[in-house]
C-alpha cells in the first residue's frame, strides 16, 4: 500500500523559500501524478500543482511565479519549492498522488498525513 | 473564493440521509468528471468518489456520487457519527494547458 511522508522545516521566515520533500513508500512513481495541497488553518483546499511522472507538470495560476514542484525518481520523492513567501503561505501542507487517464479524470488517490508551516520572522 | 459552490453545512439524524451539492460552469463541473474527498476532524482527507460516481475499494457504498449538467451530488445513507467531517467536492477547470485542480469550499456534515 502506497505511503506518502511530508518532511521539512516547520518555520520559514518571510521572503524566503519553503521547502518540503514528500517520500513515497510501498508504490512506484509511475505513472501517476505528484503534487501538493494545502489548507490554511481553518479554511478550505487549496491545489497547487503537480508534476507527472514522465516531465510534464502543471501549477495553479495564481502560484505559478513562485512554485517548483520536482521528481526524484530513483530516490522515490518529491518536493515544493516555494519562494517569497508571506504570512499567507501559514497551511498545512499535503503531498498527494494523484491519478486518471486524462486531466479530466484527475483525482487525488494517496495523501500525506500532512506538514504545518508557519511563516514568519 | 471558490469557483465551485456547496452548501456551509448539513445535518441529519443517525440513519438517515443527507445530500451535499456542488455547484460550478462549463469549464469545470460541466465538462469535467467531479470527485469527493472527506475530511474527518485532524486527519488528512481521503478520496471518497472519483470521475463523478466510482467508490474506491474500501469505500462504503453509503456514500453515492452523481452529476448532471453543472451540479454534482454526494449522497450519504445509513448516516452514522463517523460520518462528521468536513467533504470536498473537486474538479478540473479549464483545459489541459494552463488549467487548475479546484475544490469546493467545503460542507461540514453533522450527525445529530
């Protein structure tokens, strides 16, 4: 049974960059989709992209200027890296497999228990 | 803001049915399959309905998905307390190039 891991700092200060790697266990990268999601305390989803297993990837519009997601494939993980950041960017962030023939199919199968971050100085 | 639509909360008895909504327009809950995600209290939330109405193995046949047009629907039988969660609807919105994964606000389920 696939296994998702978030690890990275807790604490980033502001204007800096956020970093989290997510460790896949029990399961193959391919060939699915590795992305993240976050959810600010108390509110709602947040999607910010993806990366799939052969290159290609895709990033929320509203993030796309400051957000890396990468593979590493033999080593089974993968990571955001996001820069600048502000208060705003405070959520708990998941890592997540997601899956579906084409991107209307897209959906989120495999979760991390998720990471808290808190930006400030 | 979200670009999809559900209802704050709902609630009903032990036993009984609730029905959650979601709402969008052509260039996500229209021309693209819907998911339900549920997320009990401080855990990760976890795939309950894919590509409109497939229940992943392990997924209790309670929880019944549909869509019609723009609106989809999560429908929840046999309530039971484990039920209370917050649920997520989900979509693609846009096209291939340049689209975006959205989730509903989210509907707080309460058991009564």
């Amino acid at each position: 049974q696939v296994q998702l891991q978030e690890s990275g700092p807790g604490l980033v200060k502001p204007s800096e960059t956020l970093s989290l790697t997510c460790t896949v266990s029990g399961g193959s990268i391919n060939p699915y989709f590795w992305g993240w999601i976050r959810q600010p305390p108390g509110k709602g989803l947040e999607w910010l992209g993806y990366m799939y297993y052969s290159g290609g990837s895709n990033y929320n519009p509203s993030l796309r200027s400051r957000l890396t997601i990468s593979l590493d494939i033999p080593k089974n993980q993968f990571s955001l890296k996001l820069s600048s950041v502000t208060a705003a960017d405070t959520a708990k962030y998941y890592c997540a497999r997601g899956s579906g023939l084409y991107y209307y199919h897209y959906h989120i199968d495999v979760w991390g228990k998720g990471t808290t971050v808190t930006v400030s100085s | 803001q979200s670009l999809l639509t559900q209802p704050p909360s709902v609630s009903a008895a032990p036993g009984q049915k609730v029905t959650i909504s979601c709402s969008g327009i052509s260039s996500n809950t229209g021309n693209n399959y819907v998911s339900w995600y549920q997320q009990l209290p401080g855990a990760a939330p976890r795939l309950l309905i894919s590509e409109n109405n497939k229940r992943p193995s392990g997924i209790p046949d309670r929880f019944s998905g549909s869509k019609s047009g723009t609106s989809a629907t999560l429908d929840i039988t046999g309530l039971q307390t484990a039920d209370e969660a917050n649920y997520y609807c989900a979509t693609w919105d846009g096209g291939p190039i340049g689209g975006l994964y959205v989730f509903g606000p989210g509907t707080r389920v309460t058991v009564l």
